[in-house]
C-alpha cells in the first residue's frame, strides 16, 4: 500500500494504464528524471504491478491490470467499500 502513497507512482500507472512505454518517454511525460522513474518503476516492480520488456536499449513497461485488479479487490473488501 507505501507503493500507491506516491503521487508519483499512480501518475506512472495511469499512464501505463493507456499503453505500454519507455522509461525515458514516463519521465518527459510526468516530467522526471529517468533515474526518478527507474527507481519508481523498481518498487512497482517489486509488488508485481508493473512488468517489464527489454527490446534492443529500450525497456517497456506495462502495467499489470490483473495485480492492480487484485489491490482494489483487496481495498474494497478491507474497508467495506462495496458501492465504490
């Protein structure tokens, strides 16, 4: 849950919710440094919510909607949030 107190961290994952993409393509996006969303992309790695695809120098990431679906799921369930 640490993971997605970052504003940050949910900006990447609406943008990866649209498409895959590059590192360096997040970081002009949301206006990072590359080293900012390698470190962001790392933890959301770590917790299985985003994958990753090497291909030549570039590393793509895509977000991993069924891991996201299994976090609402869990937050709906813990807090009673039923109607949301």
């Amino acid at each position: 849950m640490k993971v997605l107190g970052d504003k940050s961290k949910l900006n990447i994952i609406k943008l990866l919710n649209k498409s895959e993409m590059y590192g360096t393509e997040i970081a002009e996006k949301l206006n990072l440094t590359t080293a900012t969303v390698s470190h962001h992309m790392s933890q959301l790695s770590v917790v299985g919510l985003v994958t990753l695809d090497r291909s030549d120098t570039k590393v793509y990431y895509k977000l991993n909607k069924k891991r996201l679906k299994e976090v609402v799921l869990y937050l709906k369930n813990e807090f009673n949030l039923s109607g949301c």
